[in-house]
C-alpha cells in the first residue's frame, strides 16, 4: 500500500518551487510563486486542522520565510543573470583565465614587455618647458623635470605626470 503524502510535505514543496521559481524570471513570481505560496499557506492550515501542529506550524514559517525570498530573487534574479553572462562573455573572449596554472602562464606572459616597450626608458626629463591643462588648471613643467614613460608613438610621447596621461612631442624630452 502506497504511504499517503502529508499536506505539510506537499506545502513544503510548493513554498520552496516557490521561493525559487522567481530566479528564473520575474514573470514567474505572478505565474508560479504567488499561487503556490498561496497553496502552501492553505496546506499549512489544513496539516494543523488534521492535527499535525508542529508541521503545521513549521510550513506556515517556511511561507513566511519563502516570500521575501521570492520577492528578492523577482527583483534581484535579472541582475544576477546580467552579471553571470557577462562572466560567461568574458571567459569566452578569454578575458577570464578557467584554468588556474593556465592564469598563472598567461599573466606572466602578458606581464612580460615586448621588445619595443623592454627599451623604452622608466622616465624622461624634459628639455624644454611644456604648458599642460591640468584639472587644476595650466601648469608649466620646467627643463629636467622627470616623468614617467607611458608609451611612444611615432614622433610623440605619451608620458604620465599626476596620475594623468599628457602627449608631447618627442624631441621637447631627452629621449633617445
């Protein structure tokens, strides 16, 4: 003879397809949630009716608890389906290492200078004064002040002075 399911069993199972539901998405919490926190609330009374108080009661607490946790993933589900694909994007373009020790390899690799950025010197020393707009306005850097070296392009270099990237020509530097 098949064993009967209690009403609380059943309810148990409604509140936490309840509680979940909603992860998949927001349309859900109408559809799916609402209903079966309504029929777990229901069968919360029905297993205290039949005498099952404790279990009663313990259903009627996981229906309580079950809702906010519907409402928070209805709200929240979307942004945590955003930021896993955008996870998902990046490891597929490799942006994201998956593979520990393959990590470790590829940030040694990309760490490492290519030729032309191996010679580039750490600093320079202007040669000449240079007028840079600065967020705190003009500022006049004198001949011999050193900067750090960013990157060279052609006849200009990209050099750093106050956590800001500033383009002058190459020949207003010592660079050789």
């Amino acid at each position: 003879m098949k064993k009967k399911s209690s009403p609380a069993a059943i309810g148990a199972l409604c509140a936490i397809a309840a509680a979940f539901s909603p992860f998949f998405s927001p349309l859900f919490f109408f559809v799916f949630s609402l209903p079966l926190l309504i029929a777990a609330f229901v069968l919360a009374i029905v297993a205290i009716a039949q005498g099952r108080s404790a279990s009663g009661i313990a259903l009627m607490i996981g229906v309580f608890l079950a809702a906010p946790f519907a409402i928070v993933a209805m709200t929240s589900g979307s942004m945590i389906r955003a930021q896993s694909a955008a996870i998902h994007r990046k490891i597929e373009k490799r942006e994201l290492p998956t593979d520990s020790s393959a990590a470790n390899e590829r940030l040694r690799v990309e760490a490492s200078p290519t030729p032309v950025e191996a010679r580039l010197p750490r600093e320079v020393a202007l040669v000449q004064p240079i007028l840079i707009e600065h967020s705190s306005g003009q500022i006049v850097l004198q001949p011999g002040t050193r900067l750090r070296v960013v990157s060279v392009n052609g006849d200009k270099i990209r050099l750093r002075y106050l956590d800001t990237d500033y383009e002058i020509p190459i020949s207003q530097t010592d660079f050789k």
